[in-house]
C-alpha cells in the first residue's frame, strides 16, 4: 500500500505537469517540460515494475485467505498492473514511446497536407509495436486475441465479442433513427446558435453551469480550477481536479457543454472514495464508465428540456441579447440537433456513436489482418458513407482526423461508445430509484441525481470492473435498450416523428 | 552528468509544483500538494546521497589531470553537494524537516498573538537541530565555526569574519546616511503614492515594465510568465521563469517595484549559459548574488531618475489620473524615500540592510551560545533602537517578523546585504564599462545594461564562487565603498544636503 500510495501521489505530480504544459506554460519551456514528464514516467515505469513488488504481491497470496474483499481487489489490480507492466520488454516500451512523439508528429505533417502517405510508413510500424506488445498482454492477461488485450487496456474485461453484439445492434438502431430524424417535418433552428456572446460574458455563464453541477472552483474549499485550452480536458482527482473549456464568440454553447461534460468527469474523480485514497481500488473504473459520467452530465441532464428551461433565464439575465426572444423549446431542439458530419469531435449525440463504430470496425481488422494499411482511406471513407450518409473529401477530414492512432491508442476508441450506453443503462435505473429528477431539474435540483451518481457510480472507485459495475448498479447486462429508448423519445419530441 | 541532468529535471518538476501550490492550486488539494512534494524531495534525497554517485566522482578524481576547468568545477560542485548531503544523517534530515512544519505553525501562532514564549520551545528546538548538523558541516566543509558551515550554505565560501568587516562599515555608513537624511530639510511628499489605481491598469503598468526589462511573457517564445501572489516571489530557470506580484490600489510603486525585483532574478536566470544547463555550473551562483541581480534592476535600474523620466509619460497615459500633475523628481523622491520603520519587507534601500545586520550579529551570537533563546527579544529591540532608533512595541513587529529562523534558516539573512554590496560593484564597474548607460536609460535602453549584467554576472553560472565571480567581473574585493557612494549621492540630490 505504501508503494501504491507512492505511484499514486507521483503519478498526480505528473499529472499537474500535464496540465500546466497545456494551460499556463511559457511556450519555450517545451522542451524542458519534455524532459520532466520523461524523467517521472521512467521512475514511474522503474517503481511499477521493480521485482520487489513481486515479492510482495507473492507474500500477498500466500495470505489471501485472511484478506477482505476490498484488499482481494486490490491485490488484483496491482498483480494484474505489476505482470503487464513487467512483461513488456524495456526495449519495446522505449521503442514505443519514442516512435510515438515521431508518429504524431508526421501524423500532424500529414493531416495538415491533407495526405496519408505521409503518415503510412509511422503508422504502419506503430502497428506493428502495438501488436508486438497485444502479443505478450494476450498471454498476461488470458485475452482470445491481440485486439482483446488491448481493448482490455481500457475496458478491463471487455471483448470484441461482446463488443461486436451491442455496437451492431447500435449501428443499426442508429441508422434507422437519423433516417426518422431526416425526414422529419420539423427541423431545428440552428441559426440561434451562432448569436455572438464575448467571451467574459461566457466565462459567467460557465460559472453557472459549474455552480448547477456543483463543481466548486472559487470558495475557500473549492477543490476544483476551471481554465482555457483549444481542446477541452479533465485532470486530477479527489481534492485536486482541474478542468478545461474553450470559447469561441460565435458559438457559445460549446463552451455550457464542454463545461457539462468535463464537469462530468470532474465529478467522478471528486466522488472516489474517500477512505480508497492512494489505493487502486480508489481509482476510477474504466474509460468507458468515465466517458458515461461525463456524457450523462453533458447531454442527459445538460441537453434536456428539464434542465434548459431552468438555466434559459439565468443565461438570459448573463447575456440578454444573445438569448432575447429565444424560448426553452427552441434552445432545447437546436442544443440537440441532428447533423450527420465527418468529424467525430462536432458530432451530435444520436450520430456520435456511428463515429466510433466505423473506427472501432476498421482497427478490428487491422489486428486481425483483414486490412492492410494502405487500405485504410478507403475502409473509412466507405463506412462514413454508409453509416452517416456523408462523402469525405480528403484524408485529413477522414482517415487523419484523430490523434489516437499516432500515439498507438488502439481499442481506446468503444470506450467512447460503451460510455453513451452505459449512461443510458443509468438513467433508466436512476428514474426508477429517483422517480422526481426530472421534475426536481426543471426547478434546478441537480443534487438527487449527483447523489444516485455518487452513490452507485463514483462511490465504487474501481471495486469492480466495468461490467460488474454496470451489473451492480443497474442489475442489467449490457444492453443498448435503454440508451436507445432515451434517443428515440428525446428526438421523436422535437422533430415530432 | 546524467544523474545531475535528473536531479536538475525531478527538482525544477518540483519548483513547477511549488509555484502551482502559491499561484494556482485549489485550496482544498493542500495536503495532496505536500504528499506530492514530500514524495519528490524524499527521491531526490536518495539519488542526491546514493552512494554510487561516491564511487563515480572518486573516479573522476583519479582522472582530474586530463579535466578541463569547466570539468573540474562541476566535479567540486558535486563533490562538495554529495559529501554534505551524504554525511549529515537520514534521522537528522527526517527530524529537521518534521520540525519545520511544526515550528513554522507554532510560529505563525506565536507571532498572530505577538507572543514570542508560545514560539520559544520550537525555536530553542530548531537551533539545536540546526548547531547539530552545522557541527557536521563544519568538518565536511572545513569551516573555523558552525556559524560558517551555516553561512556558507547560502554564500559559499563566505565567512563571519570577512561579514564583520563589511558589515560593520556598512551599519556606520548607514547610520550616519539616516542620520542626515533625517536632519535635511527638503523631505519628499509620500502622499502621491497613495493615489488609487485599479488593479486592472496597475496590470497594463506591470506590462510596461517587463516590456521594458525585457522579460517576455506573451509572445510566441516566452520564457515566462506573471502572477499574483501574496508574497512576492520567482522560480525557474533557463526558458522556464515566472515572478509573480501583488497589487495594492492605494499602493501602485509596491507592484512596479515587485515586478523590478522579481524581474531582476527572472533575468539572471534567464541568462545563466545555455551550454552548461543541466550541469552544476550552469546554476546561479549564490543567494547573494542573486539578491544583487534583483536589487540592481530593482533599485539601481528602477528607482533611477533615469528610469522612472522614462517609465512616467507611459505610466501617466496607462493611468491618467494617478500621474496626473505628478513630476519625474516629485516621484523619484517618493520611490527613494528614506523611513525607518520596524518590519524588512517594507523597508527602503537606505535601511533594509540596518535590518539584515539586527538578525546576522544576533544569528552569530546564539550560535556562538553568547545569547539565550529568552534574551532574543529584548536583544533583537535593543538593536532596532540602536541602528534604526525605531521602538519595537511587541514581539510580532519584533523578532517574529520574519518567517526564515523558523524553517531553520540561519545564516541567510546575510545574502540580502551582501546583494546590495555586489551591486553597488556591479554598478561601479559597468559605469566604467557603458558610460553611457544613465542616458540610454532615460531615451528608454535597458539593453546596455542587460548586457553588461550578461555578460559579467548571469553568462558566469556557477563557474566561480561569489567572492571570486565579484572580483572576476570588477576587478576588486570586496568593498562597500561604491554602494555607499552610490546611495549618498542619490540621497543627496533627493534630500539635497
């Protein structure tokens, strides 16, 4: 436990590094800072994978007769942690963490120029590492596949198989449903949406929304920071969680949901149990439960009608001409328009998953071998145009867009997705348990439902996996029912299909 | 050099976590903050005594002959860091640094009651704790006394015996300096300083001054930035340094002045030699030279008439109001102003080191046992009256003013004093040098004497201990002569005596 407090404690030193290269560091402090962040995640490696821990873990076992729940799941976590980590050859995790900054920076080059090729030859050989390392974390971790192993990287537990049964029966609940939402009469207006608020009179409405959620940023307890960055992030956790937004004067609601949802994962890390601190069963459970905290924040209670009717007056008394003569119903359905697009990060919530679908598809047959490299613009270009009807024109629209791959994330991408349904599989077992909460919103009562979170989410820290968590919480297997059901009502009322 | 490479790198990760513990961290995160702090120190401990770094530089030793001098500092430098850290023992460390916190919180304590017995005990403790490990350094360093071990650790190489000589010319000097500036008849009108100025404008004023200092915190390639802190304060090095300052709406000279000042050692640092970063020679010399740096921009640069002809037009159009009527001499006379008073930080030039030579001749004498802990007080007004003919009403504007015999500090009061003796140097010589400095000053050139402070002072790292680094860079030893003259003349036109 010292040791995993040690880890812990100097994983969040790093952590703050991270934040302060993207939010306050002078840009010449680049290198340097390259050289801190190194310098702690080779000490990091060094701790995690020293024989020592071995030892102990082994020691451990011997008594694991005497040991209660909570200390079985940490000795799991840290045995799984320690023989993971251990496994990898040095030689590959260096080589891997040298290729990566080499890959992202052709990947920039490239999606730049608009031009695979000059991305192919890095990719191609990130590709290979991944799989070099999904080849020794299959036997590890006792994965069916490479792409197993490194699905379970993100998702512990989770497998293509199982991914492969949800996300076809989303796909195609999806599909069906844009078809609706397209030939529906009604259609939002959007052009309320471009109405210009300077960016002070933004910085207040996001003040808001952070009071709404509770997100403490400015009391003398505050636990919590609120700055700018071009890509919005979450960091931190417990008393020290940090997050990002960015404003553009043309579009104010990026910044109320950027706030909503990284307020989202802020929450989570603030809810982690208190008497877990330093354990790894005091961590959070998984990127995808993460993303689910983050997506029912932004878009469960942030885009419902509940929520906007409470928070249209407050926005109007912020900025009177930006709202002047625009009714709940009209915020409510431009805030939740559907429009089919190339580029995953300005997706909607009903086309978003589609997004993570095709890229989820492709690397499936990447690690299978089913495609080669030089197929891939093509692969991607096809699925976009049969999933979301859209034609892409050029590799950096396609192919290019995301970061990912060049940092070598492979099956990080369904967390995304897992996330969308297990924020669905929350809110229907959350409306059962809390009957009041919509109602309690509309008159700006967020605190029954941050409860039902807290209670059932945040509060389990990484005592189970995903599934299991799910299962706890909801006493449902993964289903898609639920998320499903949410969109097809929130979007049958404002395109009145 | 590698393993001084990582100690530099893990210690400058530190100072990025300080400055985020004073500038931006959330109050609530304050015992996560010293987690991480402890954490770090603790590491940089173990790779600071380990005793393969013993085995290394004893290799080096043998190899002497074949080293260049810049080879050959660097392995003093590291010879004499490791021995000292190495043979002061674990539990003394471990012990002193436990006290600090608590003797710190018994001081803030004691000085808010203004009672120095509930701070007596912590103290008596901490001096103790402090003569053990002088007694050790003595012999490591081969100093005569413990006081020298002491001081030393701050102005390497110093002795009390050549502090005396100086210091006692300086207290006469000063004391008669009072002494007609009291007795003038011409006393400049304080009550221009008390002219309101928003913070927001006292803003665009501290831009002002760093444009002109040169110390970049907005373009494309800064190397720093600025904050807000209560206590002054800079940190960093080579291309990452912040200062930060505070702001006073009825006390706009207290934010330009901490701008100076911090701008001062943010320039030294800033300037130490690119091709020995990472390497112990390329670090700043001593905390006495430092001080120099920050009191000749500060002072010699800030407080000129030369400066501040320049600096009013551009103050006056940011603040219209404030300046308003306000002449170059009536503000050179208020910003140069001569009043002793009771508490350092807020003394003048002409005084501040009156206060630096109360607490070093009562620093020599507890550790010379010629004084007890119970007569400090009454030592320490005795003192007051005499230099400053000030009359200390209580403890807390007394002898518990000030924050560093608390963290066992003792032995670097005299770093301040000696900084503004080195100044006056500097500025001795680089008058000889750019005669022309005082009228580029006035047509708005700090570049000469950026130059010059390059040049002499910051491109010289580490290489020279300071005694040596002044005589190299002026010719002469060590000397208060053109300190002296360089206030008597200035005081002399204010006053006009």
């Amino acid at each position: 436990m010292d040791r995993s407090k040690e880890l812990f404690v100097l994983g969040s030193a790093a952590g703050i590094l991270y934040w302060d290269m993207e939010t306050k560091m002078p840009p010449r402090a680049l290198p340097l800072r390259g050289e801190q962040l190194s310098a702690l995640e080779l000490l990091l490696h060094k701790k995690h994978t020293d024989p020592e821990v071995d030892h102990l873990l082994s020691a451990c076992e011997k008594d694991i007769g005497s040991f209660n729940p909570v200390q079985k799941r940490n000795l799991h976590l840290l045995r799984k942690s320690y023989d993971e980590s251990a496994r990898l050859p040095d030689s590959l995790v260096m080589e891997t963490a040298k290729h990566q900054s080499k890959c992202n920076g052709s990947w920039k080059k490239a999606k730049a120029a608009k031009d695979f090729k000059m991305f192919r030859d890095d990719l191609e050989k990130m590709i290979d590492l991944r799989e070099q390392a999904a080849e020794i974390l299959m036997q590890v971790k006792g994965s069916s596949t490479p792409y197993n192993a490194l699905l379970d990287e993100f998702e512990p537990n989770m497998t293509a198989e199982r991914i492969d049964v949800v996300f076809s029966g989303l796909r195609d609940g999806l599909v069906k449903l844009i078809d609706k939402v397209r030939s529906a009469d009604k259609q939002p207006d959007l052009s309320i949406l471009s109405r210009k608020v300077p960016v002070d009179v933004q910085k207040r409405m996001s003040k808001e929304v952070m009071d709404f959620i509770t997100f403490d940023t400015t009391s003398e307890n505050a636990g919590g920071r609120l700055d700018e960055t071009e890509h919005p992030f979450s960091t931190g956790s417990y008393d020290d969680v940090r997050i990002t937004t960015h404003y553009y004067e043309d579009r104010f609601i990026s910044s109320i949901f950027s706030v909503m949802h990284e307020g989202g994962h802020a929450l989570y890390e603030q809810g982690l149990p208190r008497e877990w601190q330093y354990q790894p069963v005091g961590s959070a459970c998984s990127y995808g439960i993460h993303e689910s905290q983050s997506r029912f924040v932004e878009n469960i209670i942030g885009r419902s009608p509940e929520y906007i009717g409470h928070a249209l007056p407050r926005f109007r008394k912020i900025a009177p001409k930006a709202f002047h003569g625009m009714s709940s119903k009209d915020l409510v359905s431009a805030a939740n328009a559907v429009c089919p697009s190339k580029i995953r990060i300005e997706a909607d919530e009903v086309t978003y998953a589609l997004h993570i679908i095709v890229r989820y598809e492709i690397e499936k047959e990447i690690f299978a071998h089913k495609v080669t490299v030089d197929e891939l613009p093509q692969l991607w270009n096809q699925k976009y145009s049969d999933y979301l009807g859209v034609k892409v024109e050029n590799d950096g629209e396609g192919v290019l867009q995301d970061t990912h791959w060049s940092g070598g994330s492979f099956g990080y991408f369904p967390s995304y997705a897992l996330g969308n349904i297990y924020s669905g599989m929350f809110l229907e077992k959350m409306s059962k348990d809390v009957p009041g909460w919509r109602s309690g919103l509309h008159k700006g009562e967020f605190a029954p439902v941050l409860q039902w979170l807290r209670q059932n989410v945040h509060s389990k820290g990484n005592f189970y996996d995903p599934a299991d968590l799910v299962r706890v919480a909801t006493g449902k297997e993964l289903t898609i029912v639920p998320f499903m059901k949410y969109l097809e009502k929130k979007m049958s009322r404002i395109y009145e299909f």
